[in-house]
C-alpha cells in the first residue's frame, strides 16, 4: 500500500508540476515531485527485497498489514507535504512574507 499511495502522489504531483510549469509561478513543484518520486523508489526497493524474501505470499498480505501499510503511505505523503509546504515559507516564491514583515515594521515605526 506504500507503494501505491507515494506512486499516486507521485504522478499527481508530477501533472500538478507539468500543468503550471511555464506559467511564471514558482511553487517549486518540483521539490515535492521530487520527494515523492524518491519515496516511490525507496518503497520499490523494499517491495523488491520484500517479494524475494516471501514469494507469492507477497501478494496476499494480511488485512492488519495493510492497513499498517496505508497509515504508513499516508503518513509520507504528509510529511512531504509538511516539508513542502515549510519549503515554500522559507523561499517564499510570491514575496508574500517578506511584504507582510516589511508593512508589520513600517507600522510599528510609525
């Protein structure tokens, strides 16, 4: 299930990426196409060794471990999220911080 969750963030973050690339926003995109495209692998990784551990038991995991394996595919694409989103704030692409500090310092010397 981790699999798949941070695959579908993946491609969803990638088409978000590509549908405004050119347009003259910088949301950087791609940092988070490029976050959930290495979770993708590294869960490929663990599927790989995974299936050469088990075999055919692979493909018929328990209900209790999919679970697990959903709130873990869950749990990633939010903390790409998370670190995203302070990614943004920090390199703040529209300016927006930097006025609303520069209009909070202009009134208080007033």
């Amino acid at each position: 299930m981790t699999l798949l969750i941070t695959a579908f963030a993946a491609i969803a973050a990638t088409v978000v990426w590509y549908l405004n690339a050119g347009k003259g926003t910088d949301y950087r995109l791609k940092d988070m196409c490029l976050m959930y495209w290495g979770a993708f692998l590294m869960w490929s990784v663990d599927a790989v060794f995974e299936y050469a551990e088990l075999g055919a038991e692979y493909f018929t995991p328990a209900a209790e471990d999919m679970l697990n394996d959903a709130f873990l595919g869950f749990a990633a694409v939010a903390l790409g999220l998370i670190i995203w989103l302070v990614d943004l704030l920090i390199h703040d692409p529209k300016g927006v911080i930097r006025k609303g500090t520069a209009a909070k310092q202009i009134s208080t010397q007033a």
